[in-house]
C-alpha cells in the first residue's frame, strides 16, 4: 500500500511539531522549508489536523501551529485511517459491482493485508517516532 502525499505530510508536520522547542508555534512556512515541500500543500494539511483536533492553529502575529494533544495520545494508525482512502479496489466499498464478490480470495488477502498493515502502525504513537529527538531536530536545523 502506498500513503498518499496527504499523509506523508501529515505525518511529517506531527513530527516537525512535536521536537519544536517549545517557547513559540511553528509556523507552516518553517516546517515546509525544512522539508522542502510545497507550503499550500502542507497548509491544507495543516488544517486537516486542526479540523481533526490534533493541532491547534493560533492566528494573527506570534501565531502559528502546535500539537493540540500530547505526542503519546497521537496513534499513527489511526491518523491514517483519517487520512487516506482504505478503499483499496471497488469491492472495498458500498457499491460494488463485481460479479465474483461473494466468492473472491482475493477480496480477503487484501483485508487481511490492510488490517495486519494496521496491526503494525496501530502500535505507534508519535511519542514513538520522535524518540530520536535530537538526531531529527539536527536534521532539520531545528534550534
């Protein structure tokens, strides 16, 4: 299964806004230059997760982003489950149309694949992604 752009990037903002320091939110501006990704793109992502309640969006000057939640209570499957598509083929869906639904193997394999690929991220958090805090806030030149 390939993520979409969507939730690289969401994952990639919780992790920026998880190791910030803490003195002043993030700005999506910032976050987008130290990856170097498209700033509307992640600006769309950004209010994805404020409408999901996982960041807080502060306006106006000194304004910016942070983690509404703590980085433990944030559950890496679940986060993907809110922003992709789990419909992997049409009979993953309502209105299938398939004539060998009832009887299709494959139509299992996929489900069991997609839930033991949730079984998976289900047991991280973002508490778990940024145990390396240091090394990632190296890597992205963050003071």
């Amino acid at each position: 299964m390939q993520l979409t752009t969507h939730s690289d990037y969401a994952l990639r903002l919780l992790i920026y806004l998880a190791i910030h320091p803490g003195d002043k939110p993030a700005t999506v501006k910032d976050a987008a230059e130290r990856y170097g990704v498209s700033t509307n793109h992640l600006a769309k992502v950004a209010q994805r997760l404020v409408q999901e309640k996982l960041v807080i969006s502060q306006r106006g000057r000194g304004g910016g982003l942070k983690l509404a939640t703590t980085p433990e209570s944030i559950n890496i499957g679940q986060l993907i489950r809110k922003t992709e598509n789990l419909e992997l083929l049409e009979c993953f869906g309502d209105d299938c149309a398939c004539p060998i639904e009832s009887v299709c193997i494959l139509f299992s394999a996929l489900r069991k694949a997609q839930k033991a690929f949730f079984d998976v991220l289900d047991g991280y958090t973002l508490a778990d992604v940024v145990k390396n805090k240091h090394r990632l806030m190296q890597s992205l030149n963050v003071a």
